[in-house]
C-alpha cells in the first residue's frame, strides 16, 4: 500500500471520528478489502487508529490518548 492510500484512510477516520470497516472499504474502491484491512493493521499497530470489535464487525476510531 502506498502512504497516498494511508493518507487517505486516515483523512476518512479523522473526518467521521468513528466509521466501521466494512463502510470504510466502500470509500476506498480502488483497494481490495485485503489491502484496506492490511493498512488498517498497520496503522492500528502504530497506534494511529483504534479498531475494535463490534458486534459481528469492526469499527474503526481516532485513538484517544490519556495525557
């Protein structure tokens, strides 16, 4: 995956606070629902966004940080 696409999953997280995967990947037509949920690994690892189970599905957040 390229940094446009982490940018881009970024900028959708950011902007919606809280969106679950699946309505993630229906922004990002142009990547596979392996290769969003690779970056979303990535990312969630880095601690750049938070996923979390929920229900049957996944919902991804901005993470929250304790100061």
């Amino acid at each position: 995956m390229t940094q446009q696409a982490a940018v881009k999953l970024l900028a959708i997280v950011h902007e919606r606070r809280r969106i679950q995967l699946e309505e993630l990947i229906s922004y990002l037509p142009e990547f596979t629902w392996n290769q969003v949920f690779s970056l979303v690994d990535e990312l969630s690892r880095r601690e750049l966004i938070c996923l979390r189970r929920q229900g049957f599905g996944y919902e991804l957040r901005v993470p929250s940080f304790s100061t």
